[in-house]
C-alpha cells in the first residue's frame, strides 16, 4: 500500500514536532521521503503557533509558500503551543485566524483554493494538557464539516499503548519523539495513513 506515496510532493506544516527538534531535525517527513520515495518539503519551525501572532506563523509561512507550487498532499500540525501559550482557542465557526479555530479553518480554505490538493491535520499523541484536549476535539468538528482527514494519534489507544521502555526510547519528553520515535513509531502509521488517502 505504501507504494502509494512513491513521487508524491507532500508539504508538511508545522512546528518542532513536525521540525524533528529532538531528533536533529529528522522527523517522520523525512524518514517517509527517505524510505517511501515521496518528497517531503517541510516548512516546520520550532515554537511556533497555528493563530497568527507573527511572520512565524503557521499562516504566515503558509501564505509565503509559492502559489504556484502543486502538491499532492498537504499535511498540518496540530501545534502544542497554542495550548502551552494559552493562545484564543475561538469557536469551531471562526474563519480569522486569530484564533486556533480560525487558524485550522482558516489553513483549510487556503489549501483548498490555492493548492487544490487534499488537506489532513495530525495531532500529538495523548499528554496531559486539558486545553489541547479541546483543541483536538474543535479540530475533530471542523474536519467532519470541511471534509479533510485527521490522523487523530491523540484518542489512537492501540498506538498510544506502549510499554514504558519503549516510550523511553521514543519521547525525549511529553511532545517530542526521538529519532527512534519518529522511526519505530511514528512513520509507520503515517505511511499507512496517507497512503489510503492518496489512494
């Protein structure tokens, strides 16, 4: 199945989960590229935020991406900053990207109408942060009305089910995978996952 992201042009958005900032800048992206022959082209930026607050933005940096660049995928992170900087959560209605409601809408819209290529949101998987809870939930409603996929890890039981050895080995802390992380763990579902949906 994996066969299916062979030549594919996949964008990834993101911050340091996305970067790979505990694995020197390695993340699943690149390991996909590197093992599926897709061509991973990341715009991630450690400590960054979905609302936008800044150049650094994951709007911002969007918006600076070339118009005229086709991709076949285009993959956002659901950013654990916004939650650990107590950014405007907004409400699942919100189109202005002041808000991380309006940031994920906001994304959603902008992909649809400038690279006409279908759009999946990831999510960290569970950690404790009551705030990030309710954004993977708001991010869950606006992908049911916009219609783009989510690779939900944060409510993925079966993935979250590790032993405490191997999450030793994998998370350098609460949000970060390590380069096994990213290797061992990660990159298999997400080579599953966007594999059925570029199917």
């Amino acid at each position: 199945m994996e066969k299916s992201l062979s030549g594919k042009k996949i964008c990834f958005l993101g911050s340091s989960v996305t970067y790979g900032f505990a694995a020197n800048g390695v993340s699943f992206a690149d390991i996909l590229a590197e093992k599926y022959g897709c061509v991973s082209v990341k715009y991630a930026v450690n400590g960054t935020t979905l609302v936008d607050n800044g150049a650094d933005s994951y709007v911002s940096r969007m918006k600076s991406i070339d118009k005229a660049q086709r991709f076949d995928l285009f993959v956002c992170q659901l950013s654990t900053n916004d939650a650990s900087r107590n950014m405007p959560l907004g409400k699942v209605s919100d189109d202005a990207p002041e808000t991380v409601c309006g940031a994920i809408n906001f994304i959603a819209e902008y992909v649809k109408n400038t690279f006409g290529c279908p759009l999946v949101f990831y999510t960290n998987p569970r950690y404790e942060n009551e705030r990030y809870k309710i954004m993977v939930n708001n991010l869950l409603d606006i992908a049911k009305a916009r219609k783009f996929a989510v690779i939900d890890l944060y409510n993925d039981r079966a993935f979250s089910d590790i032993t405490p050895e191997q999450r030793r080995e994998f998370m350098a802390d609460d949000i970060h995978p390590t380069l096994k992380g990213y290797s061992d763990w990660w990159t298999p579902i997400f080579a599953k996952r966007l594999s059925e949906i570029l199917k």
